[in-house]
C-alpha cells in the first residue's frame, strides 16, 4: 500500500513508519521540518517537506495513496489552540475530497466524544466532527488515552515537594498509553480495506493514581511516593507561576478534573479495548532514567 504519515518522526510517527516499512508498504512522510528530511529517508520511507495549513501541498501529497494517517501536532504558538485544531482539521478534509483517499486513520484522544469540558482535548471533538462530514470513505479515529511521557512533567515536583500533585490523583483511575501501542493500533488499522471501525480505543494499562504513583516511586528508589489530589486553585496558581498564560493554565485544569471526575473516560469504560503490551511498570524504567539524569 502507498500510505501517507503526517507527524514527522514524533514519538508515534516514527515507530508507526517503522513498523509500516519493515512490512513491506510504501511510505510518504510529512514534516516542516527540511532538516528531518535524511532521518526520514534513512528509515526508508520518503520524505515530504511542507505544512497542513497548505491545502495544495496536502493534496499533492495525498494524490494516489491508499491510506492517510492524519493527526494535528502540537503548535503552541498558534494564538487560539481550538481554531489551530479546526483549521488543520479543514485542510485534511479538503486534501482527502480533493483526492479520494479511501482510507483515513485520525489520531483524536479519549475524551473527544464530548464538545466542551475537556480542556485541550476539545479540539479532537472539532477535527472529528469535521472529518466526519467527508462520504464514502473508511474512517476510524483512533482514542489513545494519558500518555506515559506526560508523566514526565511531574519529575521537578517530585523532586522538591517530595510527591506528585494535581487536581486528580489518589484513587481516580487514570488509563495510560504507550506511543509504541499507538503506533501499533494505527499501522493495523491503515492495513484495513473492509469491516472497519469508527473509533478505536488504545490503552496500554489502567491503574489508580495511587497505584501508578507506586510503580513510579519504586523505580526512581522513592517507594512512599505518593500522588496528592489538589485543589482547583493551588494547581491553577502554580500553573500560572510557571509562566503559562491564563487560558492555557485554565484548560489544563479542566482536563485535570475531567480525569478526576471520570467525565473524560466515560466513553472510554463503554468500550474499554485490549490493552497494549507497554505496561507501566515497563515504562517506569523509561522514567527512572530521565529522573535521574
């Protein structure tokens, strides 16, 4: 198969290229990044210079694939995040009716059935909504849940305040993801031509913050770690504190407390998936060492 991967050689983008070429597939990989460019090659695929707001050079890019892979990569420096995501969202759509790809894989997230009240993962809702309107093709948006590498974020806590902290913790269930599950679901959906699904659900292990928090802490040789639910304030507080504009710090907050509400997963435990083979005590090592370096 000719198969389009939009992401670069991001943390699922270059397993997932991996993967597709040792299989034996045809791979044309997007980047605005020119320097990637001979990393690209070197795994074997061929590299593609250009931007997803660029609709023309979407639907060159595009023109006789059999599958795209689609997913929105991080763009901070858009001045409205939700638009950044829609716009994007349009340009995919417009490149696929321009070229009839029949088979469209979209990276969204757990949480995207919902239109508000999810911080940042609203803008999943939007780019579904919008792909959802192309006919006759096979879509499936693929649902990854908490990435493992957020975790990461919480290493400066642990190591001045001594424990990890947030607006949900304790026994909140928290699902988490490996970017090498990811990476595996959607190579297998790119490969299917008939009795495809709408959504997806990857999950590579489903613990208690508690639970994770001792995991975590066992690696790093901080066996008591513990995971603090913290108030809607101090985390909004100390966001801010950071150097995060009000906005950003408001949306991280509401998507923390959608995972301690369990909003954000409801449909998630309607139809929980098998889960991966990364477990977290797997990725702890992964953690460990960045704790410690």
């Amino acid at each position: 198969m000719k198969i389009i991967i939009t992401g670069s050689l991001g943390h699922i983008s270059k397993p997932l290229t991996q993967e597709l070429v040792a299989k034996g597939h045809t791979l044309r990989v997007i980047s605005s990044n020119p320097q990637k460019q001979e990393a690209i090659r070197n795994l074997g695929a061929e590299a593609t210079i250009g931007s997803l707001s660029d609709t023309d050079f979407l639907t060159r890019t595009f023109t006789g694939a059999d599958a795209v892979y689609c997913m929105i990569p991080p763009n901070y420096a858009h001045p409205d995040q939700m638009v950044y995501y829609q716009e994007t969202g349009k340009s995919y759509r417009q490149a696929i009716l321009r070229t009839g790809v029949q088979r469209v894989v979209c990276l969204s997230s757990y949480g995207a059935h919902l239109p508000s009240g999810t911080g940042f993962i609203r803008g999943s809702y939007f780019v579904e909504q919008i792909l959802n309107t192309i006919p006759d093709i096979l879509l499936t948006h693929v649902r990854p849940t908490f990435f493992y590498y957020n975790l990461l974020g919480f290493i400066d806590m642990i190591k001045t305040a001594g424990f990890i902290g947030s607006v949900y913790g304790g026994d909140d269930r928290l699902t988490m993801v490996s970017p090498q599950d990811i990476a595996t679901a959607i190579a297998e959906e790119l490969e299917k031509t008939m009795n495809t699904e709408a959504i997806r659900y990857v999950a590579s292990d489903d613990l208690t913050c508690s639970e994770a928090a001792a995991i975590l802490g066992k690696a790093i040789g901080r066996p008591d770690l513990e995971w603090k639910i913290l108030s809607e304030e101090v985390v909004l507080e100390a966001l801010l504190g950071r150097g995060m504009t009000e906005e950003s710090a408001a949306k991280y907050v509401e998507l923390g407390m959608s995972i301690h509400t369990g909003k954000l997963r409801a449909d998630y435990d309607m139809h929980p998936p098998i889960l991966g083979k990364v477990r977290l005590k797997a990725y702890a090592t992964e953690f460990a060492r960045a704790f410690n370096s």
